[in-house]
C-alpha cells in the first residue's frame, strides 16, 4: 500500500508505524502527527523495510506478529542492518520471552504491550526521541572540536617537503569512488559521473573506510582515524552511527542495486566495492 503521510512538520522528525491492524495504524498516526510528527504507516514487515530502504525515519513502532509473511523478530533484525541507529519501540499484543530477547539483541528502545494507551505511546516515544537529541547534541560537540583541531593542523608552520601519506591526501580514489576531502564531495565513475557533498562527520568515515577497503573497522576505529579522537564503545557508537546511517543512504543514491558500505553486527562497518 502507499503509506499514508500526515501533515508535515517544521521539526523535520519522521516516524513509521508497522502494524497489520489498520485502526491501531490510524489512532496511534494521528495521535503521533498531532504532537507534530511527521508519521507513515507500513501493513506489513515487508513494506517497512522497503520503506526504510527507501526513507530515512527517527523511530519505528513495531508490531511483533503480522500474520502472514515476517513477524516483528525478523523485521528489527533486518531493520537494524538497514539503519542501525533506527529507535525500535516494540508494540504487541503477544509478548513473549523470544521476542524481549530478540529486543533486547535488536536494542529496541522500549517494549509496550498492548492494549497501551495513546498516552502511553506518545510519552515513550517523546521520551526515546529526547534522549536521541541529547546523544546528537554531544556528537554535534564532538564534530566542532574535531573542525576546531583542523584548523589548528592547517595553521602550523609548512613542514619540510616530504611524500604525503596516504591518509593526508585530499582526494581519495577506490573505483568507482572519488573523495575530495577538501570539497567535502563524493563522485562515481559511470557512463555518466554523479556527486553529492557530504557533511564533516560523513566525509572523515568514508575516507577511514575508503583507506581500509575490504577491513571492518569499529567504531571506534572510524572515531580515531577519522577525528584523532579516543572514545569508549558507546561514546563511539553514539557519535558514528547517525553518520553511517545518512552515508549509506547518499550512498545507494549514487549506486542503488550494488551496496558498498556493509555492517557486520557487533563487529563495525565495512567498505567492499564490487569487483
């Protein structure tokens, strides 16, 4: 079905809903665009994730069992591959231990069964969304002291003429990806070349990812070689997944049926490019 869209919003926070009861879709929609989300409505597990291939969304509430076709474990699974800094608020009326556990390895924000009131909803989701922002707001920090210390390098006095390791150079080449680090651009070679301009956080990921082809680096890997910042796990986690997330998009932009920039659960993120 076309999901339906509820009036947009100038917060620009988009919401999708996946349940195959259409008055649940409706109530909690309209509930959710009232407090001035922007909400789409998915009837199955199939239809959100070629939604979330094709959109970029803030959280998803997700049914557990949507008879037939995927249930709700199957869908956070592949969701998480997807978009890995997706919020998953479970909503189910048939909870059970398999499905706390598989929330809890999907990392689902929260669990509410049903029947929960609008109420209950829109608070928990308020509050996941909150707790986002918060996490943004320091990776936002982390990216003006990461601007601040370029600065600083480009300032210093001109060393003696040497050979420029690979990691200093301003364009980086790996067919059929070009970055100019200094533009900030991406470029794919094609029968007709195509751009996009990238942001700070998303130029200095893939260029790490762009210097260890076929390696999967952690997080905090990206965070060390991309800001020449130390941070634990979660600090990492935090700051890089939103970034892979809108990379990934731009990326199949540029190159929709051949994904390059691949996750391996628990692991990190890695670059492969078709052969």
């Amino acid at each position: 079905m076309t999901p339906s869209t509820y009036a947009p919003t100038n917060l620009g926070i988009r919401l999708l809903i996946v349940d195959d009861e259409p008055n649940i879709r409706s109530s909690v929609g309209r509930a959710l665009s009232l407090l001035g989300y922007t909400v789409e409505e998915a009837a199955s597990g199939q239809e959100a994730l070629l939604m979330l291939t094709q959109n970029v969304y803030d959280l998803m509430l997700l049914d557990m069992r949507m008879p037939p076709g995927l249930d709700g474990i199957e869908v956070m699974a592949r969701a998480r591959q997807l978009c890995p800094e997706l919020l998953i608020v479970i909503l189910t009326g048939h909870a059970t231990l398999e499905s706390a556990i598989a929330a809890v390895k999907s990392e689902a924000i929260d669990y509410l069964q049903k029947p929960a009131s609008l109420q209950e909803i829109a608070r928990v989701v308020t509050r996941s969304l909150e707790k986002r922002a918060g996490q943004r707001q320091r990776q936002r920090l982390v990216e003006v002291m990461g601007e601040a210390l370029e600065v600083l390098r480009q300032t210093e006095p001109a060393a003696a003429p040497a050979m420029i390791p690979p990691d200093l150079l301003d364009t980086l080449y790996l067919h059929p990806l070009t970055l100019d680090r200094h533009k900030r651009l991406l470029m794919v070679a094609g029968e007709k070349t195509q751009s996009l301009h990238l942001t700070e956080g998303e130029t200095a990921i893939l260029a790490s990812l762009m210097m260890s082809p076929d390696q999967v680096l952690s997080c905090r890997d990206l965070i060390q070689t991309g800001w020449g910042y130390s941070a634990s796990e979660r600090e990492a986690q935090n700051i890089v997944r939103p970034h892979i997330c809108r990379l990934r998009h731009k990326i199949n932009s540029l190159i929709p049926y051949t994904p390059l920039l691949h996750t391996v659960r628990k692991r990190g993120y890695v670059l492969q490019l078709p052969q």
